[in-house]
C-alpha cells in the first residue's frame, strides 16, 4: 500500500465536498473534478438530521450551522386539513447527537465550498479511466491525464461512475413526483411541518433568514412530470389547508421545478480502485432527511477506511462492509414510512396520532449511534 495516496474526486456536490476535506484532512493528495462550469448555487431547502448535523459539525461547520439555518426544534404530522396528528421531538428523537437545523442548499455548498482545502477544477468530467497496477489512469475532457490510488465516485444519483462499478445497477422510481421551492413568507412555520392527503403530501420548513423551504409530492403511476411543466399545483391540493394554498398560489411555487422521487440500488459500490460515495451509491427517497448525513458519513468512513494499512481494493471493500448495513436501513426505513403513508387516510391517521412517536424512534434510533 503507498504510504501517500493520490484519490481523485468525481463531484463537487455535498459527498464529494465532503470527501475531499476528509481526504486532505488525513495527508491525502486529492484532486476534485465537477463537471458544471461553476459552483451550484441552486435548489431549495436541507432538513439536517442530528446525525446529519453531527457529521457536518465534525466536518468544520460547527460555526456556520450555529450561526446560519433555523433550529427545528419538532415534527409536525398533521391531517391535509391541518389537524395535528404528533408532534414529534426532535431534541428527543435524536438525544445524544445534535439539533436538527433547517438551511438552504446554497447556503450548505457554500460553506462546504468554504472548508474544502483543495481547489475544484470546474467543468471538467472524465473522458476515459483504465485501471492497471496498483491505480487509475485517467484522461479529462480537457486534455489532462493523472494517475490516481483511488477514484472516488461522487457524482450523484445518475452516476456514470456507477455503471463501471456495478453495470447492473439502476435507480428506481419510488411512484411519486415530488416539487420543491423557497418562499419569503415563513410565517407560522416553525418547526417542520407536513400536511397529509390522499397520495399527495406538502410539508414546510424554516431554513433562516425569514425564508421557508415547502416540498409537495404526489403519488404518480409515471414518472413524467404530471402537470406538464407548468407546476399547477393547486389541483392536487384542494381541500388542504388554506396555509397550503396560499403556499402554492405564490411566484415561487409556480416556478418550482418537478423531478421524480428515486433510489439506488447498487449490487456493490466498489470495483478495484474505484468506489462510490452519497446518492451514487444509496440515493434514496427524501422522506427521512437522510441524504446528507448518509454523504457525509460515507466521507467520514471513507478517510478512516484509507488511513489503515493494507491492499487498497480490500480497504474499499471494509469501507461497504461498514457503510452498507445503515444506508440499507435508511432505504428501508424511507419505504416503511411511504407504506404508512399510503394506508387510506382514517387509518394512517390513527396510527399516526397513536404511534408516530414509537414509529420515528425506532426508525432513528440506529443512526443515532456513530458510523
Ligand atoms: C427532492 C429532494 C429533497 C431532499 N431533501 C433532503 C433533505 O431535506 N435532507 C437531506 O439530508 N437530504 C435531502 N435530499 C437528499 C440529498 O439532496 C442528497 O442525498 C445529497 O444531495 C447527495 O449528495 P451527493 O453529493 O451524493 O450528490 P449531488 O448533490 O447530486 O452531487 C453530485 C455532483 O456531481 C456532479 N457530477 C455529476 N456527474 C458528474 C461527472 N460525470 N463529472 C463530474 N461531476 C459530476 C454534479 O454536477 C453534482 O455537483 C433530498 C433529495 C431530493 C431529491
């Protein structure tokens, strides 16, 4: 094994971020690749779990998560009518690990662009990738070349790097579209909120700074985006509270953009010297607020996997090894809580309001052990 390792880092969103800092951190040489021609300031709102908020904290964001975002102190599952079903305490929920926090995406990159100790080298992606030896040849779009020990695979859920690790993996539809939007009018939501309905769902959450994030789903045999582009939300949503509606009528709502809600199943994660990290590897429905966490954990384990001695492919495999078991139960977790969720209403609204909270700590509480 070399003493000094070259890895290469394949995505510049939250995991390879991520996986960079660590890297560096512990005396790698770490090269970052992404392939959009600047750094990504879009998209909406980040709900941080304590366990995500953890591994940011450990991370170096300790400060900026203090200091920007809005604490969410509690869940609120309520009827589309707006009848409280629980409420859930997240400073119980995940006692022992940290406060959850409401932030905006572009709020996270750019913090995360902040503590990253190695440039990105922007609207570059790989070309070709030859393994041989003990490394990766490599040949970017731009004409460059490089070797590497390791390529990290941080692309995201429509990985390329994926299919030459595992060519059978596939992302699956998890029978909803789901939009998602920012709005200036945070008032009276607290905390983070969520209306159910008949196969449509819209939650809200504070993400500091006056602003909300809102996020509506709704059950759709297709993928295909079912109003077409043009994010007529309302019809799938009368009947909700007027809170909702009025939610919906405003600008930013109109302009929120569709995309199916996904996961990824991979048979492995790792080929030789080349692996995956974040949604390549274990994207999964956005139901739990697990995506960040699962990404940076992944990073964590990573760095402490490469840091012992040994053949690296063998190292890889111990990171799956450790990383598989909780990612399996986060994706199982997320399709329990859509189970519940698709019961006809009266009755997923009993067992809410009698055994939400059970429910919710027996999904976390594994996550809230260290990785
Ligand atoms: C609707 C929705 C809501 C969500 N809400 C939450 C939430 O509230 N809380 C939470 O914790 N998680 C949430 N998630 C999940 C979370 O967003 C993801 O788990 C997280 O962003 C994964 O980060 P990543 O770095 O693996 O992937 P990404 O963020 O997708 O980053 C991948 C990066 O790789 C780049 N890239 C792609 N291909 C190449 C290539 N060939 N070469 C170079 N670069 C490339 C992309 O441009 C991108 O920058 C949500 C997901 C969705 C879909």
């Amino acid at each position: 094994m070399p003493t000094h390792l070259e890895v290469l880092v394949v995505g510049a969103g939250i995991a390879g971020l991520a996986a960079a800092t660590e890297l560096h951190h512990r005396g790698m040489s770490v090269d970052v690749i992404e392939r959009s021609s600047h750094p990504r300031a879009t998209g909406a709102g980040l709900f941080l779990t304590g366990n995500s908020v953890r591994a940011l904290n450990a991370l170096g964001l300790r400060d900026h998560l203090a200091t920007s975002g809005a604490p969410l102190p509690s869940q609120r599952l309520q009827s589309h009518r707006g009848r409280v079903l629980a409420d859930i305490s997240t400073a119980d929920l995940w006692r022992g690990t940290a406060d959850c926090v409401g932030t905006t995406r572009a709020a996270l990159h750019a913090a995360l662009h902040d503590i990253v100790p190695v440039p990105v080298r922007h609207g570059v992606t790989l070309q070709s990738l030859k393994e041989s030896g003990d490394g990766v040849d490599v040949e970017f779009i731009d004409g460059k070349t490089g070797r590497y020990n390791v390529v990290v695979g941080a692309d995201g859920i429509r990985s390329s790097l994926r299919e030459y690790v595992d060519p059978a993996a596939a992302t699956r539809y998890l029978g909803q579209v789901c939009w998602r939007f920012l709005t200036d009018d945070a008032s009276g939501i607290d905390r983070w909120t969520v209306w159910l309905g008949r196969g449509t769902a819209f939650a809200a959450y504070p993400v500091g700074r006056g602003q909300a994030c809102c996020y509506a789903d709704v059950s759709a045999a297709s993928p295909q985006d079912p109003t077409d582009g043009t994010a007529q939300l309302s019809p799938f949503f009368s009947g909700f509270d007027p809170r909702v509606q009025d939610l919906l009528a405003t600008p930013a709502a109109r302009a929120a953009y569709a995309s199916p809600v996904e996961e990824v199943s991979c048979g492995t994660w790792t080929s030789g010297h080349v692996m995956l990290v974040g949604d390549a590897a274990h994207a999964s429905s956005p139901n739990m607020g697990q995506g960040v966490a699962m990404a940076v954990e992944d990073a964590q384990v990573l760095a402490d996997t490469l840091t012992a001695e040994g053949h690296i492919p063998d190292l890889l495999q111990q990171y799956v090894q450790r990383r598989l078991p909780r990612t399996r139960w986060v994706q199982r977790q997320t399709r329990q809580r859509d189970r519940t969720r698709s019961l006809p209403p009266a009755v997923r609204n009993f067992v809410l309001r009698h055994g939400a909270q059970r429910l919710y700590e027996r999904a976390t509480a594994p996550l809230r052990e260290l990785p």
